[in-house]
C-alpha cells in the first residue's frame, strides 16, 4: 500500500519551486486524501484512456449489455461521473419474475475521473458495449507558444 503522506509531502516539496500552480497542488491534496478510497474493488467497469490526438483524448468504459438508459454521464466540480442506473421496471421484473439464471450481470458502479481546468467535456457515445466520453484539451492564446521581443 502506497504511503499517502509519503505522496502529500512530496507535493508539498514542489511548491517553492513553482508559480501560479496553488489549484493543482489543491486538486492534488484532494485525490491523495481520497486514495483509501480508491481500491482494486473499484476497478469495474474496466475502462482506457486514450490520446487521440495531440489536444484530444478518449475515456473508454466497457459496459457490455448496459444500454443509454442504464448509465449517466456527468460532470460537475470537476468530476467526471459515469454510474449505473436501474429503472423500476427492471428491478420489479428481477424481483418478481424469478430471474432463473443472471449470468449476465448489470452491476451497480460509480466511476470518477478528476478532468482539469482547462479540458473540455465534446460528448459521449456508448457504440457496441463501449461507452467513448471524448475530450479536448484547450489551450488559451496566452498558453501557445510564442516567441518575447527583446527590447
């Protein structure tokens, strides 16, 4: 198990030799008091990250046999939130019609992901069991690289 005050002061150490980055080390300190509660148990779905291009990237979740109306996509605070949903219906027919066999299970999840500042939610896609949550970097014009004039 990963020493969590280890990380915490690790971050502490490369605040003096930074400018401007208070918002980074604050969403650091935030994940590193959330890591007892990030698990191997949390593992499900399986899910990739994928850079597409040079400003854009992928979240891949693989939900075979969920369909729209099973999954919620949302995003607030930062937190991109993927979770399960069950309707009525089909809890009352799990319940009442006596589900023989359930090989095929839908399990209830909840998956996070931290998005930074400055990335940009384009949409998602569930396509043949994978849910696509697409994403792009972007990057202001005070950002870009430019050349200064020496006067």
């Amino acid at each position: 198990m990963t020493n969590h005050k280890a990380i915490h002061s690790i971050f502490t150490g490369l605040k003096p030799f930074t400018v401007g980055f208070d918002d980074m080390f604050a969403h650091f300190d935030h994940m590193v008091d959330h890591l007892p509660h990030m698990t191997a148990a949390n593992s499900y779905p399986p899910y990739d990250i994928v850079k597409t291009g040079s400003l854009t990237y992928d979240i891949q979740v693989a939900l075979a046999g969920y369909s729209k109306k099973d999954i919620t996509v949302s995003f607030e605070d930062n937190i991109l939130k993927i979770e399960s949903v069950k309707s009525k219906e089909e809890k009352e027919v799990e319940e009442n019609e006596g589900m023989l066999h359930k090989g095929i299970a839908k399990r209830n999840f909840s998956k996070g992901f931290t998005i930074a500042d400055d990335v940009k939610i384009i949409g998602a896609e569930l396509k043949d069991g994978l849910l696509k949550v697409s994403l792009e970097k972007i990057v202001p014009d005070h950002k870009k690289a430019r050349t200064i004039n020496i006067k």
